[in-house]
C-alpha cells in the first residue's frame, strides 16, 4: 500500500529543504496527482537536456487518500482533511490502536512514511503543499496560515492568496505541520488549481508547483521553463494579490441548502445580495466583497 502512495521522488546533490506535497488528500481531487507526474517527468527531462541545472533538496510527491482515490470519491468514512490534530494522530498510531475506520488507516500510513521521510533526510525545513481543487469553477486561490513564510510562498505561487479560510475548522495538513508539531522547521500552504475535473486544473497546478520550487530556494529562476505560467498571472491580474475571509456560512446535511445559480469564484457581491436559501428562509450576503466556493 506505502509503495502505491509515493507519485515519485526527486533529490538534488545539494542539501536544500523537505518538499512534502500532498495530491488528493480528497480522493475525487485527481488534478493534484497529475500534475505531480508531470513535475516529475519535467525535473527529469531538465537534467537532462540541461547541464546547469541543479536541484537543492527533496520533493516528495504523496497521493493522499488511496482508498477513496480508488473509487473516486472524497472519502470514504470520514473527510480526512479534518483527522490532522495531535490527539487524533496519537490515536490512530499507537501501537495499540485497533478498529480503525479507512481514513484512520490512510493517516496512520502517511505520517509513518513522512516521519520515515523526516528521519531519513534530516532537513533544516520541511515545506508542505497540499495540493487541491474545487466543485465550482474559477477557484484559483493559494490558501495559507499566518506563518510569514507560508504568506511569503503563497504570494510567490503567483494565484490569490487567501488569509484566514483556517479559522473555524480544525484538523487540516495545514493545522498540523509546523515547526511545533514536527520538531523542525516547518511551512505548509494549500494551492486550489481549479474545478475538479477540468483540464486547466492540472496545467494551473504544474505551473504552481514550479513556482513554488523556485520560491523554496530548490531551483533556478531560468530553469525548469513552463510555457503555461502566464495563466496564474492573467488569472490574479484583477484581483487583489491576498484577501482575508470575512464570513463562512456553513452547511450541514439537514439544511436543504440551495444556492443560487450563476456565482463562480471571486465574483464581487454587494451587501443583501441574494446567495442561497435554506429550511430558515433566505441568505443574503452581508457585506461588499467577493463569493469563494460558492457551491
């Protein structure tokens, strides 16, 4: 099952960081998975056909939910992307652990190979990129935490970054890996490369992530060319560099929650505009700005 989980790896003669990037933590989220295969096959072909071209550090490419990858679907018993806090993950790797649902075997899995990964390497720091896509389209945002290093890497991405989409939930890659937590020091980002299941999303995702090896200090600026770039940069060209969420309504199963059809992401909404309705009556948006994962 570990032997199924690792996409590639790529490890430079330099000592450089840990690059741990994570696709399909959701497992009908395929874009991230492709677009890590086809890093890979980038990286190789470059030091190649390139004699200058060095690479400081690892990068480890990681399907995260196999089972639900397997029959694409989010998950299976639980959203694994909430099962990332110290308690739980004590939980689901102690040796005594027994009776554990898919997504706990999936978490217990991934951290057993990414602390191998950490001990073996021994990096001064580790990076996380969780590698996503949304139900809606338009989604083209970097999601970071408030660590000035991952500010730092999600503006160098080159799409939206957005502050604070972290507070009010719990459990994500991102709440989890940090310096405290590893022991190490340690940076984690998200990137949302599109709508699931369309082919730009995979071409987003691979421009990020050449981006985000430049932005880490692995690779030369010159290096590693991608002719897709432009399309993060057209993409943020009218909208502002980094934005922080000011409001989340929430959905539970029981709501019959509808919404409203025709809002993509980042489409500016004024105050009272009618979003979406549910058992209470109508939601109306309550204050200017932009709409994100409107579905």
């Amino acid at each position: 099952m570990q032997q199924d989980r690792i996409i590639d790896i790529y490890q430079g003669v330099e000592r450089g960081p840990l690059l741990i990037v994570l696709g399909s933590i959701h497992g009908n989220e395929p874009a991230g998975i492709r677009a890590l295969k086809e890093l890979f096959s980038m990286l190789k072909k470059e030091s190649q056909k390139n004699s200058g071209f060095s690479f400081r550090g690892k990068l480890i490419g990681i399907r995260g939910n196999l089972r639900a990858i397997q029959q694409n679907k989010r998950y299976i018993d639980k959203d694994l992307n909430r099962q990332w806090t110290t308690e739980n993950i004590n939980r689901v790797t102690a040796p005594s652990a027994t009776d554990l649902d898919t997504e706990d075997q999936e978490l217990r899995e991934l951290i057993k190979y990414i602390s191998a990964e950490i001990a073996s390497y021994r990096p001064e720091e580790i990076i996380l990129l969780d590698l996503h896509t949304t139900t809606a389209y338009g989604g083209i945002f970097t999601v970071v935490t408030d660590d000035p290093r991952s500010i730092s890497l999600g503006l160098a991405i080159g799409a939206p970054v957005i502050k604070g989409l972290l507070d009010g939930i719990s459990g994500t890659s991102l709440h989890y890996f940090n310096s405290k937590n590893i022991g190490i020091s340690t940076t984690a980002l998200c990137f949302e490369s599109g709508q699931h299941n369309e082919p730009m999303s995979v071409t987003r995702a691979v421009s990020a992530l050449v981006n985000f090896l430049r932005a880490a200090g692995c690779t030369n600026p010159q290096d590693i060319e991608y002719r897709h770039d432009f399309l993060l940069k057209n993409h943020a060209e009218n909208l502002p560099s980094i934005s922080q969420l000011v409001t989340v309504q929430r959905v539970e199963s029981n709501d019959q929650f509808v919404m409203q059809p025709g809002f993509t992401n980042f489409q500016k909404i004024k105050k009272g505009t009618l979003l979406a309705t549910n058992k209470a009556g109508k939601i109306l948006a309550p204050c200017d700005g932009m709409i994100l994962m409107p579905l």
